[in-house]
RNA sequence: GUGAUCGUAGCUCAGUUCGGUUAGAGCGCCUGGUUGUGGUCCAGGAGGUCGCGGGUUCGAAUCCCGUCGGUCACCCCA
C-alpha cells in the first residue's frame, strides 16, 4: 500500500463542502469588497523567504520544501503568501496601491498534529502600495466580516511592535535581562536567548511565568509615531463598535512586520488567522519602496471548526433501460436543469435509496414517466413545464 | 526535532495479553426476489499483501527490530 505524504490531506467527504464553502465565502466577501484575486505560484526562489521572513525564523531555519530543479535553481514550496503577492506587486504593479486576495496550498515541513499540516491552504488578504492607517483598519474589518460570517464570535487581539529600529534596541534590552536571570528561565528559553529572545516572551512554560512578567515591555520602547497611529486606528475600530483585547505579548512568527500585528481568536481558543504591516518588506527584498498591510486565514483551521455541510441535489432521475434515461437526460439538459442520476444502470431499488441518501426533493422516472414528490410523496406525470416553475 | 498512542474488509471494530485448523462481526456494496405505504424484508454474493520490510519459531495478525502512515501534545505556527 502506497500511503499519503505526511502531514498532507485529502479534502473529500464531508471537507469537500466545507472546503468550498470557505473558499467560495472568503472568493466572494473579499471580490466585493475589491479585492483583485491573485494566484501565485506554489513555487518561488529560496531566496524570496530567506529575505522576507527572515533567517532567524523557523520556517526559514526548518521548514521549508527546498529542491533543486534540472537547471539547478534553488527552489522552495511556497510557506506562506505574503512575499509572493509582494514580489508580484513590484514587478508588475509598482508604481499602484491595489488590494489582493489569494487563496491556496502552503508547505512547512514540521510534525503534523491538530489544526496543523505540512500542506495546508491559507486565504489572505493584502493591501499593497502607497498605504496609511485606514487601509490598517479595513484590512481588519472586512477580515472580521468574513470570518464572523463563518465563525460567529470570533475575536481580535492586537498589538504594535513598533518599528523594526525599535525592536532591535528593545531585544537588546531584553537580551540583557534574560542575561542576568539565566539561572531562572526553563531549558527550552535558554535556547532562545541568542537567536530568538522576543520569543521568550510566548513561552507557556510555568518556571518562566515570572521572569516574564517582571521583563521590560516593549511599550517602553516604541516611538512616538508608532504609539499615535496604533491609537488612532484604536480610535477607528472603537467607533465602529469593533471589539479588540490589547495583547503586548503578540509577535508574528514572520521577522517583516513592524507596527500593527493582530490575531483573530475564536471562541475555542483557536488562532483561525492573524496578519500585520509590512512597511519594509520591499525594501528588504530590494525591489521597492512601498508599504503593506495584509492578512492571512487558515482554512482548515476553519474547517476544523465548522459544523457538517449537507449537499442535496434537487431532482434525480432514475430508470432501468437506458434509452429511457438518455431520454429524460436530453431534455433535462436542453431546459438547463440541474440533476443527479445514477453512475451506471443499477437495480431499481439501489437507485432509491440513492437518492434518499442525496436528499433528493423529486424523483424522475424514466421508465413510468413520472415525477414522485420525495416529501409528500405525490407522483404525478412527467411535465418539464411544471419543472421549470419550481 | 522530541514524546505518547494507534494501524486487521470501503467504514466502525473483535481477535494480539499467553503464537497453533481455512482471520471474523456489524454497517455499506453487488445480484435475484419482495416492496409503490418504494430507505423495508428474504436469499445469495463479492471484498483482506492483518500498513510495509526483516528477524525469532515447526508455525506469526499475535513476539522482537526497523520503517511508513494516522491521531494528539511539545517546539513552532495559519
């Protein structure tokens, strides 16, 4: 037996209609609110997220699909969609600020476990070009739109890291404080201190509960003009009735944010999607010098979460003797009507319960020319006229 | 990368402790009949490299080692 990869899925069976229901909500909702549809390749230059999210990341460090193809190029699977829609805005759409939405398949090489997989599909949203803080605040509303749509209840976390100046004097600090308290943080923190001392912060590790609380906060750290644009998209979002919990705590696990970063948390505690601005991502990738605000969802994480989908079709036409069924298919094909029939010419009986089993409301009859109401299970005769008034 | 746990028919599982005829059940599927109060019922049937590889043994679904995959947690993250 020739198993799956690890850590891919199938979507088939019941995901099938949750998969597209979250497809099609998140296609439709932002197509609306005018963001353009983008897709990107699954494959990019290593370098494109070496640059972007940063080496000192996990994803970066361990995660990535690389190959070489046949000309020898360093190739990745793509492990997230941000960079790629930035890559695309410089090469083709520079001097513009537009809106994206992308929808699709990201790779990170990590263990599998619940609501995490190595090809899992992300919906994102971004703005992209000459931005200040209402294209911040849209990014988050029609988020919340879409996602309370699906998810009632839904919630925002937010946060400003300030600028990447300003996280680079406050790690410095940090990293001097963790310093001096070596002998009190776990194992797992110590690890973190030359690399990735913001990350300390996170750590759900009860021995460094303390020492965290007691830890300088980045507040201290951020400028002013940092300070002022986070509370005046605060202002916005209050006088929208938009509800958000501050959290100082929250950092992305990409290194290209500054200023704004936001999760959305449902109402099991479960991270469906988060997002932040990227003002420095072009110039990081030398090909620009413009802003972004984006967002991203986890589609399976919605999944993961949404109750069972039912498909029905309305009409089945069932019969034993084939020039009947062929028949009826011809002219339920020429009046544009939608309907199930059954894979191959079975026992009558077995193409019932078919349809039950498909919720059927009207049963065709090819061999009786009728049309049964599955409901009130009233037969009647065949009549495409009465068909096109339903 | 680390740890726990699982893998027997399409699905859910029994059998594994303590090795022993031909590996079972329910559901689903197929055929014939029945049924128009049509999903029922009756009869019959198909379907299994026991995840894979190696080892121990007269003999392995069962014991040992390895490996692949599922689930969950840590790390990390959407």
């Amino acid at each position: 037996m020739i198993e799956q990869v690890k850590g891919t899925r199938n979507i088939a069976n019941d995901d099938s209609a949750k998969f597209l229901h979250v497809k099609n909500t998140f296609i439709n909702k932002f197509s609306d609110y005018g963001y353009k549809y983008i897709q990107t390749p699954l494959l990019e230059y290593k370098e494109l997220f070496d640059k972007s999210i940063g080496e000192s990341s996990e994803i970066v460090t361990k995660q990535m699909y690389e190959l070489k193809d046949k000309g020898g190029r360093d190739l990745v699977l793509r492990p997230e969609g941000t960079s790629s829609v930035v890559r695309y805005h410089a090469e083709f759409n520079k001097d513009n600020t537009s809106k994206y939405s992308y929808f699709g398949s990201m790779f990170r090489y990590e263990n599998p476990q619940k609501n995490r997989y190595r090809e899992f599909n992300q919906a994102g949203a971004e703005i992209v070009g000459l931005i200040d803080i209402y294209s911040d605040f849209q990014i988050i509303n029609d988020s919340l739109n879409f996602i309370n749509n699906l998810l009632p209840g839904t919630t925002l976390k937010i946060n400003t890291i300030g600028s990447i100046e300003d996280r680079e004097a406050y790690v410095k600090v940090l990293y001097e404080y963790f310093s001096k308290n070596k002998e009190k943080l776990s194992n797992e923190s110590l690890e973190k201190i030359e690399n990735n001392t913001l990350r300390i912060l996170d750590s759900n590790n009860s021995e460094d509960r303390e020492i965290i609380s007691n830890a300088p906060t980045i507040n201290e750290y951020i400028n002013t003009h940092s300070k002022e644009n986070f509370e005046s998209l605060l202002r916005l979002l209050d006088n929208s009735q938009i509800n958000y919990e501050i959290d100082f705590s929250l950092v992305r696990g990409l290194d290209y944010y500054n200023d704004l970063t936001f999760e959305f948390h449902t109402e099991e505690s479960v991270v469906v999607g988060g997002g932040g601005r990227y003002d420095n991502l072009a110039k990081i990738l030398s090909i620009g010098d413009f802003n972004g605000v984006g967002v991203a969802f986890g589609v399976e994480r919605i999944m993961n979460l949404l109750s069972e989908i039912k498909i029905s079709s309305k009409y089945y036409l069932l019969g034993t003797n084939i020039d009947n069924l062929t028949k009826y298919s011809k002219i339920l094909d020429e009046n544009n009507i939608n309907y199930n029939k059954p894979s191959r010419v079975s026992k009558e009986n077995a193409q019932f319960k078919e349809a039950k089993k498909l919720n059927a409301e009207y049963l065709i009859n090819a061999d009786e020319d009728t049309i049964k109401n599955l409901i009130t299970n009233e037969t009647e005769a065949f009549d495409i006229e009465v068909i096109l008034e339903h």
